[in-house]
C-alpha cells in the first residue's frame, strides 16, 4: 500500500475521531426522571368528579333507614306530663304484677335513640345516642324495673312508661322533687354503670360532641390550593395533626400484634412490606395506589410525613358529599371543587368519606372486600342491617380514639384496636329465656356472630373472587361481560372472575394471621396463602369463621423464590409501555416489559425496606404462581331473622318433626318453626340474587371440612360430646 493511501486512512480516522468525539462508543447517560408533578397529573385529568351516591334504593325509590326513621320520630314526640305516680316499693309492685311482670317477651321497641327536644332545649351540644333497649333488659336480667321505677298512677297506664312521660323540664315549680330529663337520664345511666362497673362513664364514652359551623371559622381565599386548606386546619387542629401523625391511616404502616411471628413489630404495613393478589404492592405505583391516602403528594419514596400542610383534612370530614381525589395524582384533589366551601362544611365522618376508599379498594368497586361496595353508601336493610336500618356511620363501630382506628382486616398487618360483635351485643346475644336462645348463645363458643348473621357475601354486588396477571398485555383481546354485567378481562392487569350472593369459605379462626411479606421465600410448586387464618378443630380460642377466598395467578421471581413487586404505573411502567405498544402486542414484548418492571419494582421495594435482609434484586427471571387470600367478612349483615336456620347447618334436623332427639318429646313446641326457620334463600332468589344453587341446602358448613366427623348432633362436639349424645339412635314419633 502506498504511503499516499496510508496517510489519508490516518486522516479520515482522525476526522471522524474528532468528529464524533473520545466518548461516542459509550451511550450517554438517560436524563435523571422529573419529580412527579401531582398539579400537573390533576390537570391531565379530563373528566370531572363523580357526583355523590345518589340516595336512593336501585329501584329508584328514596332511601330511608327504617329503624332509626321511627327511633327518632319517637324520641321527638315528648307526651303529656305525668303528674302522679302510684306510692309503692318496688316489693309491692312485684306481689301487685305476680307472673305479669313485664320480660323481653313484652318489648315492643328493641332500639331506642335518645334525643329528646326537652333535653336540646337546654343545650345542643352532643349527637344523639344510640340505645340497645333489648341489650339492656337482658343484662338487668329482665328486671325492667331497674329503669322503670314507677308506674304513672292512671289505671290504663303501661308499667313501662318513658322516662319522657315523667322527667320533662329541669326545675318545675309544681313538681319541685323531681328531676328534670337531662339529670334523670343522667344519673340514672351513669349511676348504673358505676354500680356495676360497666358501661360508659364520661361524656363523649357515650356522646360524640356536634362539630360547631365552620362557615365563620374557616379563613380562606377563593380557590385555595389543598395545601392551603390543610394549613387554615392547623390554625386551630394542632393536637388533631399530631395524633393523626403517629395513626395507621397517615404512615399507612403500624403495629402488627396479629400476625405469627411478628407481634412485636411497629413498621409492617401497606408502605413497607405487605403484598396482596390484587393490585400487588405499593413501592414503584405510588401516584396510583396513594390516591387513596389521607395526604397530598405521596409520589415516591421521599415523600417526607414529617410535614403536616401534606396531611388531608378533608376526605375524612367532607359533609357534602362533593370531595373526591384524582385517581392517578398521588392524593391530589379535583382541581374543580370548592375547597373553601368544602372546608366550610366539615363534619364527623360519614360512610362516604370511608367508603370511597374502603369500598373502592382494589382499583373498582366491590373489587376487594367481599362486603363492602358502593351499595352500602345507601343500602337496603336486608343488605345490612347496621347502616340501612339504623343509618350508622362506620365509627359507629369501628370507634375512634386520638385518630387511631379500631378494627383489623386480614388482608394488612396494621391494627389500632380490635373490635367485635360482642363488643355491643355481648357474649351471650340471643336475649332471651327460650330453648332455643340457650342453644343459640351455647353456639356463640363455637361460632363468630357473622358466621351464621352473614350467610352469603356480595349479596349487593358482584366482587372479585379470580386475578389471573398471567394474561396481562393483549390488547387485542376484547373484554366479555358475565352475567352479573362485569368485565372478564383488561389488558392492563389480566383475566377476572366475579360472584354474587357467595356462600362464604369457613375456617378456624382465632385472631392470629399467618401472612406472606414482601421478601418472604415461597414454594412455587405449590399454592401460596398469602394470608391464613391461623386456628384449629382442637384449639379452644378458635371459632368457625366466614372468608372470602380470593385467588389469582400473580407473578414470583423464579431464582429467588420471591413474589415479585411490578412497577405498573408511571413513565417507564408496564401499563405505560404496552400502552405505546401497537396491538397485536407480540408475546417477547411482554415479556420484555415484564422483566423491566419487576425489576424497578424490586428495587424500589427495597429502597422502602433496607433493614429487609430477605429482599432481592430481580434475578431477571420470573414464573408465574397461584396464590389465595383469606379476606375476613363482618359487614352486610342481616336481619336476625334472615339468619341461617338449624336445619341449615345440622343435617340431622332436616327430617326430624321434633326436638325429642335430645329432649323429651313435647308435641306442642312448633319445631319446625324452631328448627326450620331461617335464610330464605327462595325469596332471595326472588329478589334477583344468584343463590339456586343454596336452596334447600342442609349441611351449610360442611362440618368434615373443619374436622368433624359429621354432624355434631349425631358425633358431638370438638371439645366434649353433646350430654345426650346416647339419644341420638332414638326412634321420634
């Protein structure tokens, strides 16, 4: 080769060397992602905020709480001074009555509400009070008169009379010896309690204080940003901010004394290390998943809860009805409502500031919890009694103590109380003398209240029983809708079953929860129960308990033997790419992006877990495992009359014509009244729910399944045998 030819090589190479640069063969480091922007997320959004629930019943009609209807109408109707009294001792009132004696049986009004115009009149600044007349006859043990202490002296007059009747206005000239309602009501209750060291003493143990009208207290400019809303708050709710600080619903982790193994532990929640079949877990899908949290801007994993102004006041203590979050803003509010006026209306919590959370859980209504839908915004009584006939609030039961909310799900490790139905109705419910009351509370041993109160869930509406990820990402694929109008497929999160009116999955309960965490080893050869319910045949706190079994197929790190944390939404997310991606979307493109989310997702799981040595960095390998969850039921309970019937459960009643299989035969006790009575899955049928297949079923529980022999009528109990149980080869005629 010629020098000439050598010599321009060398030139040109030096040419392009300096025209491309020492680096050019190495790829220039991608810009460093922007700060997510939860304004800007909440101006992308186009739609408006839903309008509130309507309130009214699906057939239109206007929607109205029965019980607590008539309750209050009651206790606003004050009657006619009683001026005399009969003068006798309670001893001379007993040998009067003789066997008339007032019981439980002669109750006509079970709830009460105690509200009366004449005690407001003297100041209004407490809500109502609820109160279980029926409850408190049973544990005064039907003596009626501990209450009732004097029968108005009129012949036709009832032994019972209200207090009302008697106790009116405070300081009557006329009547100068007798207390006024407000100190009757008072000192008779909390005298009561003292006695018998039980019940509520203090004022707001039975009172929750009325919030005073904030349109004069509230200082705001027109438009105020969240920020500014939150920080007016503070003016005055310090002590509030601080409380809710330290609560489960602002660092979304907490005490976990439930779950085995880890009863001592403060740091185990939805921020940290839990993981569901679901929507699968919190780190990397922040904006998404934090549009359901008590603040503003929880976008990443610096979100900083040591600052207060990011706290939000108002999805808890909106009254009217009008606040909704942006879906995919980290918590921001819509940008189109009125947060002056909103901030002017606030109030105690009420079952929509819960609901459009808890009801909506899992990114849909109805999606997560078995018993808890839109329909309980407004529900009938017969869909659960507690808030469609006595109108209650979700603190109603779930009460609430320096913002820290009592109550637990099996689905998350964080609990701030526990709650129960006894709690209210006390260990021995069924208040009354009868036979069957006995067996009934005889069965409260064995069995959680709603186990028998709560005999189908979703009874309102369709939820999610089937999450299969697997088959996320073709967009080519039409969703079908089943026969309860629900889509059967997305391709953003894969294929779904759904079931209404569902006989519920029973088990041994007895509190404690065995629970798969984020960095836990699995076997992927098997089922995983991300959440059990720990209990036994033989182990005596255990009780028969209802779940809803939810299953999926969810993805696992093949290597590591580790479920595995996608990254789904956001720039760069699973979501985000296959939806550039033109349908047919190819199978190798999937799973490209698969790899690259688990991987994100896994490493930000780590960033919020650094003391969580059993965390791994995505092996780049990944199968996909079926799991289980146990989801607890305790909502849309029943009527008790609508509860399940003897012969529903124990299939040895289902022929008998009398009780003289244990008692001696008495042919005037109507037994099947007794025995047969209970859920009319017929006339539920009717009513348009999906429950053929539960007619006329006579081995409810399945009593193998939990480790019976059979029937423990005919093999008797887990613990003892029945005390006749010799009788059971007794011929009835």
């Amino acid at each position: 080769m010629s020098l000439w030819l050598v010599g321009l090589m060398v030139g040109l190479g030096l040419v392009l060397y300096a025209y491309q640069g020492p680096d050019a063969a190495t790829p220039a480091a991608p810009a460093a992602p922007k700060p997510f922007d939860p304004v800007a997320a909440a101006k992308k959004w186009k739609k408006p905020p839903p309008p509130p629930p309507p309130k009214v019943n699906p057939d239109g009609t206007p929607w109205v709480p029965v019980d607590q209807v008539a309750a209050l109408k009651l206790a606003h109707e004050v009657p006619p001074l009683v001026v005399k009294a009969l003068e006798e001792s309670q001893r001379q009132r007993r040998l009067r009555l003789g066997d008339k004696m007032p019981t439980l049986k002669d109750m006509k009004r079970p709830y009460l509400v105690l509200d009366s115009p004449v005690v407001n009149q003297e100041g209004d600044q407490f809500e109502a009070v609820r109160f279980m007349h029926r409850k408190h006859a049973a544990v005064l043990q039907d003596q009626c008169f501990v209450c009732h202490h004097a029968k108005p002296a009129a012949p036709d007059a009832s032994e019972t009379t209200r207090c009302v009747a008697c106790h009116q206005g405070s300081f009557n000239p006329e009547l100068p010896g007798r207390l006024g309602l407000k100190a009757a009501l008072h000192r008779q209750c909390m005298g009561c309690h003292e006695k018998r060291q039980q019940g509520p003493v203090g004022c707001t143990d039975c009172h929750a204080k009325k919030v005073p009208d904030h349109r004069k207290l509230v200082k705001l400019p027109d438009k105020p940003d969240p920020i500014t809303v939150t920080k007016e708050c503070l003016r005055c709710h310090q002590e509030q901010a601080d409380q809710l600080h330290g609560a489960a619903h602002w660092q979304w982790k907490g005490p976990s004394p439930f779950t085995v193994e880890h009863e001592k532990r403060i740091d185990m929640g939805k921020a940290t290390n839990t993981i569901n079949n679901f929507c699968v877990a919190l780190p990397s899908n922040w904006p998404r998943c934090t549009s359901c949290h008590a603040g503003y801007g929880w976008s990443d994993a610096n979100f900083d809860f040591n600052d207060q102004t990011r706290m939000d006041c108002l999805v808890c203590h909106d009254t009217t009805g009008t606040y909704r979050k942006v879906p995919t803003a980290a918590g921001w509010p819509f940008l189109q409502l009125d947060l002056k006026k909103i901030a002017q209306s606030v109030g105690h919590p009420n079952r929509k500031n819960c609901g459009d959370c808890h009801f909506q859980g899992g990114g849909g209504d109805a999606v997560k919890h078995g018993d808890m839908n839109g329909i309980l915004y407004y529900p009938s009584k017969n869909c659960d009694v507690h808030m469609g006939g006595m109108d209650f609030a979700c603190q109603e039961c779930h009460k609430t103590r320096n913002h820290k909310i009592s109550g637990r799900s099996l689905s998350l490790p964080v609990a701030e109380g526990s709650r129960t139905c006894q709690d209210c109705h006390t260990a021995k419910p069924h208040h009354g003398n009868s036979l069957l009351d006995h067996h009934l509370n005889r069965h409260v041993e064995h069995l959680f209240c709603v186990t028998c109160h709560s005999p189908v869930y979703a009874k309102c509406r369709a939820t999610k029983t089937w999450w299969d990820w697997s088959k996320a990402g073709h967009k080519e694929r039409k969703p079908k809708k089943d026969r309860y109008g629900m889509p059967d497929y997305d391709w953003k999160k894969g294929e779904f079953k759904w079931k209404e009116s569902m006989k519920p999955t029973y088990a041994w309960y007895n509190g404690k929860v065995e629970r798969v965490l984020l960095g836990d080893k699995i076997d992927t050869s098997k089922v995983v129960d991300i959440t059990k319910p720990v209990g036994g045949f033989r182990d005596p706190d255990s009780r028969i308990y209802p779940f809803k079994l939810m299953e999926g197929i969810q993805p696992a790190d093949a290597l590591n033997k580790l479920l595995l944390v996608p990254h789904l939404y956001g720039p760069g997310g699973f979501w985000a790419t296959i939806g550039k991606t033109k349908a047919p979307v190819p199978e190798k493109v999937i799973e490209q992006t698969w790899n690259k989310a688990f991987a994100k997702g896994m490493a930000e799981a780590i960033k919020v877990n650094p003391g969580n040595q059993g965390l791994k960095p995505y092996s780049g390998q990944y199968q996909w495992v079926q799991t289980r969850m146990y989801w607890g039921l305790t909502h849309e309970t029943m009527p008790a009359t609508a509860a399940l019937g003897c012969a529903q459960c124990h299939e040895s009643l289902a022929k008998d014509k009398t009780c003289c299989r244990c008692h001696k035969d008495e042919r005037h006790v109507d037994f099947k009244k007794l025995a047969h009575r209970g859920t009319d899955f017929e006339w539920m049928k009717k009513q348009g729910r999906d429950v053929h297949e539960l007619i006329g079923k006579t081995d409810y529980l399945d009593f193998k399944a939990l480790g019976y022999k059979g029937d423990p009528i005919v093999y008797g109990g887990r613990l003892k045998k029945l005390p006749l149980a010799s009788t059971i080869d007794r011929e009835c005629k």
